[in-house]
C-alpha cells in the first residue's frame, strides 16, 4: 500500500498536496527510465486531481510524463 494512491476524500489539504507531489515525482522518474512500467490501483479521484481528467468506474489512464513534468494521458482502458 502506497498512502498516496489513497482517497483524497477526508484528507487535509496539505496531505492531498503531498500525495499529488509524490504521484507526479514518481511518474518523472518512471517516465525518465526506459522500458519502465509501472501499473497503479488507486480511486478515480486520485485520477481527477492527478491529471485533471475525469475517469469511469474501473476505467485506467497510461501515463507519461510531458516535457514540462506534468502528467500526461497517453491512452484510456475500460475494464468494461
């Protein structure tokens, strides 16, 4: 378990701002290793704040990240 990937929902401020800084740290370092893949289970408003997308019940995001650092949507998957 990784507290990042927890719902934001009830959290402070503060630990939210934590969670996301950690969540986009590690997808810098992720995306800067070649042939790295890393897959995350997490809620769809983990997702939200992430990247600024909404998602679908267990619908999944590919992510990179973009020359500015930020995250960025490569592809969607639905499990449905």
């Amino acid at each position: 378990p990784w507290p990042a990937l927890g719902s934001p929902r009830g959290a402070t401020e503060a630990t939210n701002a934590q969670s996301l800084a950690a969540l986009r740290s590690a997808i810098r370092d992720a995306s800067r290793q070649r042939g790295r893949f890393e897959v995350w289970v997490t809620h769809m408003f983990v997702l939200a704040d992430l990247t600024g997308q909404n998602t679908g019940v267990g619908e999944g995001l590919l992510l990179r990240a973009a020359a500015d650092g930020a995250p960025q949507v490569l592809a969607r998957w639905s499990a449905a």
